[in-house]
C-alpha cells in the first residue's frame, strides 16, 4: 500500500530517541527516507540499526546542529544520497531547568544555542533544496513551555523565539512551495521529563500521574502523538496550513 511520504526525503536532527525517533519511524512507515543527525553516537547507531532491519531507508550521521559546517555537510550527503531535502524537522533539543537566580551562562547558551542556532543553521542549508524544488515542509518543534514555565527560563524563551522563527519563515519561503510550521508539546512521556522528574525530586510514575490529572484528557502524551502532528504539517494535503503552531497537550492552551 503506498504511504503518504512515499519519494519524499525527511531530515530529523535529533531523531535517535524520544519524540524524534517516533517522528522519525512515523515518516518511515509512511514511505519516506530518512535522514538522522544527532550527537548521541550509540542512540543513533542503536536507532539506524533497528530502522534498516525493519527495512527502511536511512541516512545517519554523528553531527551537532550548533555546527554550521557539521549541518551543511549532512545536509549536502542526503541530498547526494537521496536527490534532494523535502522534509525537515527541527528537533534537536536540551533542558537546563534552574531558577532564573540560579541559572549560569552555559545553562542559558546551551539551550539557546541547540534549538535557535540549531534550527537557523539546519533551516538554512534545507532551504536551498526546498526552493530548487519549489517545494517543502520545515516542522519546529516548540513546547507549551514557550507559554512560561517555572524553572526554564532558558527553554520557554528558546521555544517562544522558535514559534517566532517558524512564523517568519512561513512569510518568507510561503511563495516557493515550502510551508513553516510548530508543534508544541505538552507533558511527553520521554528522557527529558523523567529528567525533570529527577530534578524535582518525584519517581517518574508519581510524576506522571499528577501531571496527568491536569490534563483535560486524563493521560499524559507519547511521543507518537507528536509525530502524528508532524506528519499532518509535512503532508502534501496541509500546503494552505503556514506559520502555525498546534499545542499537542490533550488540552487548550493560549
């Protein structure tokens, strides 16, 4: 049966665990190639070797998304390897939570650096491959966080600015083809919230059990329901649907 991606080519930074390897494997199942850059040597390896014995067709690569050269050059050896860039999901991202009196400079450039100059230096090098096609679709993954949360200062402005850049590429790429869009997840079952979990003292299972009765669905989210939020922005059929954010938090948000 033909999937939606079939002949597309996707690119995920940070596609090896969590939400990006469920968007990774959702674009997979769905026809696409893809293409995985992330900094964890051992989850990408792990990731590439369980996509290829599930048939797949993958690129991977060790590259940090704060290195303009490192991206350029993945960027240049999927298009080398599969003709072209068609998809790409900014997802590469870090937590350095701390009160804001507590928060060092590191804590605060790391985050700034991984999801702002990441998504800049990946957005850029894709785009140049998008316009030749007069085609694209470039996902930033934001979090309900953009709408403050206490302890991240860092984070919730690095994800507000993605919300920002996301809308301005939509006004700027919209008359070549390529569409810019957000998800912004709420409470996600992954590494990162048991890493707040740990932070904060709770076990994860107690964490996610008091997060979930906040949430109007009664369930906290999986990285899965992520992906399915991705896959409708990159679809073919979603090209009238530009510079828009979707909270992915089984609840209203602002």
């Amino acid at each position: 049966m033909a999937g939606r991606f079939d002949g597309k080519v996707a690119f995920v930074t940070g596609g090896s665990r969590g939400i990006g390897k469920a968007i990774v494997k959702q674009f997979a199942e769905e026809g696409a190639s893809v293409a995985i850059i992330d900094v964890n040597e051992q989850a990408l390896t792990e990731t590439e070797a369980e996509l290829k014995e599930n048939g797949y067709t993958v690129f991977t690569k060790v590259a940090s998304v704060t290195e303009r050269n490192q991206i350029e050059e993945a960027m240049a050896e999927v298009a080398e390897k599969f003709g072209t860039v068609d998809i790409l999901v900014n997802n590469a991202g870090v937590i350095r939570d701390n009160m804001l009196f507590k928060m060092s400079d590191d804590d605060w450039t790391t985050v700034m650096d991984i999801h702002l100059k990441g998504a800049f230096y990946a957005s850029q090098a894709a785009q140049k491959y998008m316009v030749k096609n007069n085609y694209g679709r470039i996902i930033n993954i934001s979090s309900t966080s953009a709408l403050g949360n206490r302890g991240q200062a860092n984070y919730a402005t690095a994800k507000a600015g993605l919300q920002g850049f996301t809308k301005t590429l939509a006004i700027e790429l919209g008359k070549y083809g390529i569409t810019a869009n957000a998800v912004a997840p709420g409470f996600i079952e992954t590494d990162m919230t048991k890493a707040t979990a740990e932070r904060v003292g709770v076990p994860f299972e107690d964490f996610v059990k008091a997060s979930a009765k906040a949430i109007p669905v009664g369930r906290t989210g999986k990285p899965e329901d992520i992906a399915n939020a991705v896959a409708f922005f990159a679809d073919e059929r979603s090209s009238f649907v530009n510079g828009q954010v979707i909270y992915v938090a089984g609840g209203p948000r602002t």
